[in-house]
C-alpha cells in the first residue's frame, strides 16, 4: 500500500507540473521536469539499496531518492513508465556511486546484476570476540575461524601499526583494538583471513587521516603506538559523550604520570569477559593483568576497538588537574570530575542522589 506521505508527494509533484503548465506553458514544464531528472553530484562513495521481491516502481524510486541517487522519486516514476521501463527491474542488493543518469540507473536496475558485495558494520568499543559474533550474524562466515585468522594474522596491509604490539603472553587478543570499527562493504567470496586484513587497513587508513603531527605528539606523550591504542580503547568503553574523551584522556594520563592506578571498571568488565550492569567488591579482586585495579599502570593491550575519536583524544588530551571521575546518572550519560579524593567522594554522594531523585 502506498504510504500516505508518498502519495501526497506524487500529488505535489503533479499539481506542481499543471501550475507550471498553466503559468508559462509545457516549456516551463518540460524545464522542471528536465531539472529533476539531472543525476545528483557525482561521488566516489558508493550507496547500497535494496530492491526487494514485490517492490513496485513506487517503492523503488522512494528508497532511490531517500539513498540520495535521484532528485525525485516522483518524476523518476513517470519517468520510468513514459519509457515503458520497470517491468524488468530485478530484486537484489544494488551498490551505486550518486552521479549515475536517470537512464544508467534504469539500466543498472534493468540488468540483474546486483552489488557483488555484503555489507558489514561493527560498532565502536566491540571487542574481538564481539566482532567475531557480528561477522557470522551478517555476512555467515564462521566464528572460530574468524578469531583463528585474527589470531594468526601476518601483516599485509597495516604492517607498520602492528609493529609496537609487544610479544606478551598476557595479551588476551594479540589485535585487541586493531581491527578498525566501521561499515564494510565486503566482497561475497572474502574469506575470514581477508576480513582480517581489511578492518587492519581501515585502521591505517584513518591513522593516516590523523593531523601531521600525531607521531610528534606520540614521542611526547613517551608511549609506543600499542600503549596509545590501549588509552584510546578506555576512553572508547568509559566514555560516550564526545567532549568527554579528551577529559577522560587527562584523568587518565594524570594517573599514570604518579603512578596511581587507574582502576578503570571497564578493564574489569574485559577481565570478567562479559559485561555486567554493575561490578561488585569481589570483581575488582578478580586476578588479571588487565585488572587496573590490583595493577598498576596500564594493561597488556586495548580492550576494545576505539573509534577515531578515541583515538584523537588518546593522542590530543585536554589539560587539567582532574584525577577522578564518576557517572551523573541523570540520563545524560556524562561524568562528574573532581581534582581530589575528597571532591570525588562529593561527587559520588551528589551522583547517588540524582540517581534516587530520578527513581
């Protein structure tokens, strides 16, 4: 059934075209029309859609100009049925660079010969084993063999990031943190060690990305690239509000400067392998090398996949005094941060409190 919205789009577009019509003739007309049928600006970024068993010319065109690939989907309909077009569109997964004519798009749809590609998305601050699961759940490519081709991965791509990771035995994942969170676009026949190596050269790529002096700011900072990695990866699980990473970044480079230990709780919950809504006593007892609580500096290795701007605040932290930090839990998801112990504590009952006035 089309939607009501659509409809009236449809209805827009027509009366639009009869008010042209009727203002300044099938000149004016045929100029607008004309108009929206012109591609939209070219991009080498390619968009997916989606057309499915059953999708009408309607259909189509909507998810077509939602994707940003027409102009109008209404016109591109009329468009379509004044050619006499659409009745052999074909159901698949379509991959298309914005920039392609209305005529190349009916003939792409008219082809069958959709995208060669699946698409794969892993959020920021997954783990490994989280990532592993992703793989299988959206392109069906096997779990254990996936954290087998992780595990046994010789640089290809991203040699040059992979070199700081020390030969440790605690490390529970020896690329923990090195396979880039991002949306892929992976070749139907990928195997899970070619997966691998494309998350390890997405995280080249956007390193590269970074400003040109963040090897500089690396060698001030007295850090290997794995060490920076491993910072970016507990600003990644502790922090979700953006400008807080830089902050969080200070507490966390303050710590280490006195060799105070960072008991960050979600190098426990990494410690623990899985996550729990609220860490106990016992829990921050539980013996590990990433425990921050029982050990001092930081843990063998990342604990998580950081985003970029994890990674940027690792590298750019903001100045201040700050060496503690607590949940509002007033529902904006950030922190309270206090200078001293005894601010900290104030900072706590003052979080407790929020909390119980919220209930």
């Amino acid at each position: 059934m089309e939607r009501p919205k659509s409809r009236l789009k449809r209805i827009f577009a027509v009366l639009l075209i009869l008010v042209l019509l009727l203002a300044g003739g099938a000149a004016a007309a045929a100029y607008y029309i004309k108009g929206e049928l012109q591609p939209v600006e070219a991009s080498e970024q390619e968009k997916v859609f989606e057309v499915v068993p059953g999708d009408g010319i309607q259909n189509i065109s909507a998810k077509l100009q939602q994707e940003g690939l027409i102009r109008n989907a209404s016109i591109f309909t009329y468009y379509v049925k004044w050619k006499k077009e659409g009745g052999r569109f074909q159901a698949g997964e379509y991959s298309v660079k914005p920039g392609m004519t209305t005529d190349e798009m009916i003939a792409l749809l008219n082809s069958g010969q959709p995208s060669k590609n699946n698409r794969l998305t892993i959020p920021e601050g997954f783990t490994i084993p989280q990532i592993a699961e992703k793989v299988d759940e959206q392109l069906k490519l096997d779990t254990e063999a996936f954290l087998k081709a992780a595990e046994e991965y010789k640089p290809g791509s991203g040699g040059e990031i992979l070199a700081s990771i020390p030969a440790d035995a605690k490390l529970k994942h020896r690329l923990e943190g090195y396979l880039f969170p991002d949306t892929y676009e992976v070749p139907k026949d990928a195997t899970e060690a070619k997966l691998v190596d494309m998350m390890i050269a997405q995280l080249q790529t956007r390193v590269d990305s970074l400003p040109a002096d963040w090897q500089d700011k690396l060698k001030q900072s007295g850090l290997t690239f794995h060490q920076m990695m491993t910072v970016a990866s507990l600003i990644e699980r502790e922090v979700v509000l953006e400008e807080e990473r830089p902050i969080v970044a200070s507490v966390i480079y303050n710590r280490l400067k006195i060799k105070q230990p960072l008991q960050i709780d979600a190098t426990v919950q990494y410690a623990l392998g899985k996550q729990k809504e609220r860490l106990f006593e016992s829990d921050l007892k539980i013996e590990s090398p990433y425990n921050t609580y029982k050990n001092p500096g930081l843990p063998p290795g990342p604990i998580a996949s950081p985003s970029l701007s994890s990674i940027k605040a690792a590298l750019y932290p903001a100045e201040s005094s700050y060496f503690y930090y607590v949940t509002k839990k007033d529902g904006s998801k950030g922190h309270l941060f206090g200078e001293t112990y005894k601010k900290h504590l104030e900072n706590i009952e003052k979080s407790k409190q929020t909390e119980k006035n919220a209930k």
